[in-house]
C-alpha cells in the first residue's frame, strides 16, 4: 500500500529537520512547527494549510505542494 499524501509531506518536511509537533491543536489536522510561530496543518487526504492557528490558516498553492513531495521546502519555512 503506498503512503499517504500527509505521510509523503512530514517525510519531506522531517528531512530537512521540521518535525511533527508533540501539541496537536487540531483533531482534523497533523501540525508542524514552522519559522516565524507559525504552524502547517496538514490534512488526510493532502490539504496543506499555513498559519498561526488553524482558522486564521491558509491553503498553501499547488506549486508549493507539488515542490514539497519533490523535496524543495521553502527556506523561510526552516527555522534558523
């Protein structure tokens, strides 16, 4: 069975060091602490969100999803 579009993220995220958050403040969404306070929400079925709660959130574009799985994180998001 292949892995989830969540798992695929947190695995591309966890490789440049950017973790899954111990505190979920959302039963919905999987959360990783990103620079700057701010969190990605990442959903089941492959919603990347970005924000400093889940509301107040927005969805990242499909370009930026798409660079994700290929490996490309954003710098801005990893923390210094």
């Amino acid at each position: 069975m292949s892995a989830s579009l969540r798992d695929r993220y947190l695995a591309a995220l966890a490789a440049v060091g950017l973790k899954r958050d111990a505190h979920q403040p959302s039963r919905k969404y999987v959360t990783v602490a990103i620079a700057g306070g701010r969190r990605l929400y990442l959903g089941k079925s492959g919603a990347v969100r970005c924000g400093s709660t889940v509301t107040g959130s927005v969805a990242v574009s499909d370009l930026t999803k798409a660079r994700l799985l290929e490996g490309a994180v954003p710098q801005h998001w990893v923390k210094p």
